[in-house]
C-alpha cells in the first residue's frame, strides 16, 4: 500500500511537501518527494530540501546539517549565498526520511 498524507492523498514522487521529518528536531522542513516506499507507513517517504546554514564570524564553513548529502567523506553537496568570506550563508541540499502522515502537499 502506497504512503498518504494526513488528508488522505497518495504520496507521489515530484509532490511538494512541507512538514516534520526524521532528523527535523521538531521544526517543519520543505522539500520535494523523491522516493516513496510501497508498504511502509512509518517513514515511507523520501524529502530532499535545501537548509540554509549561516557562515562562521571568520568566514569559515558551517558543520552541515545531519541529513546533508554526502558525496563521499567530508564533502557535501553546497553553495554559498550571499556576501563576502566573512558573512552570508551555505547551502546544503539535505535529503531525510519521514511519514507521509507528518507531511501535506502544498502546491
């Protein structure tokens, strides 16, 4: 049986979706669904979204997000927004796992 969200809408890979996933400490992420797993109502659904990390006070990088996406050990899908090497922000593409029944289609 394919995941619902709480209204009772199949997931479907390429929804839009807003709400809280595994690793969110509570607080609402929005992404894209990119992957739903048939039968598994507990965390059925895949989320990729972007987190926005503020630079250090010296420029340095940011420790990434714990659902950063790794391309190998130490190097994590990013760019960098806004202002010079010693403000702005890094951008990590993040991907988590959640209940489709924590998550609502937007859009």
């Amino acid at each position: 049986m394919t995941p619902r969200y709480a209204n009772g809408a199949w997931a479907n890979v390429g929804d839009q979706v807003v709400g809280k996933l595994a690793t969110s400490d509570g607080k609402s992420k929005a992404g894209v669904v990119i992957n739903v797993t048939t039968g598994d109502d507990v965390l059925g659904v895949q989320v990729q979204y972007t987190e926005a990390v503020k630079r250090g006070p010296n420029g340095e990088d940011p420790d990434p997000p714990s659902a950063a996406l790794r391309l190998r050990a130490g190097l994590y899908v990013k760019q960098f927004a806004g202002g010079n090497d010693s403000e702005g922000f890094v951008l990590f593409t993040c991907v988590d796992f959640g209940s489709a029944s924590d998550l609502a289609k937007v859009g």
